[in-house]
C-alpha cells in the first residue's frame, strides 16, 4: 500500500511546538503510513505543496503572505488534506 505524503509543518510564537513536532514525528512513524516530511517556521513551505496529500499544520499567530495563502487555498480544493493541531485555529489572525 502506497504511503500518505504528508508534511508536518511546526512554528510560531505562542505554544511549544518544537517540543511537540519530534513527538507527533515518531507517533506518525510508528503508523508506517505515512511518507513524511517536516518543515519547521518557513511558510514558504506552503507554496510547495503539490507534493503532499496532507498537512499536519502546528503552528500559531504569524503572519501569511497572499501568495502562501491562494497556494494554501488552491492546494486545498484539490481535496488534500489538512490536519490542523491545537493552535493551528489561532494562526494569521490579520
């Protein structure tokens, strides 16, 4: 069976997702899966998505270009997958 793409993407200024992302890393690993990838604070990453079916997005606050944005968007319409963790509802509040 052919693995799940997914990128687990962690950042922000307000929770602890450095001490998470290696945790839900190895939960997601222990699945086999999943092909894995991790981004930590770059959301350029966003504008390279084709690759992925899914996105495991931890990241809080900040602030989102709207080339990031439409690519996120357009990705999204696709019908990919987007798993957004605890403080993912509490990102781009502009």
């Amino acid at each position: 069976m052919a693995k799940v793409k997914t990128l687990v993407f962690g950042g922000g200024e307000i929770h602890d997702w450095k001490g998470i992302q290696p945790k839900l890393v190895a939960a997601l690993e222990a699945s086999d899966a999943f092909e894995l990838s991790t981004v930590q604070e770059n959301l350029d990453a966003l504008l390279e998505l084709a690759a992925y079916d899914v996105l495991v997005f931890h990241y809080t606050v900040g602030t989102i270009s709207d080339a990031q944005r439409d690519a996120l968007s357009s990705w999204l319409i696709q019908g990919k997958g987007y798993v957004g963790i605890h403080s993912a509802a509490d990102s781009f509040r502009m």
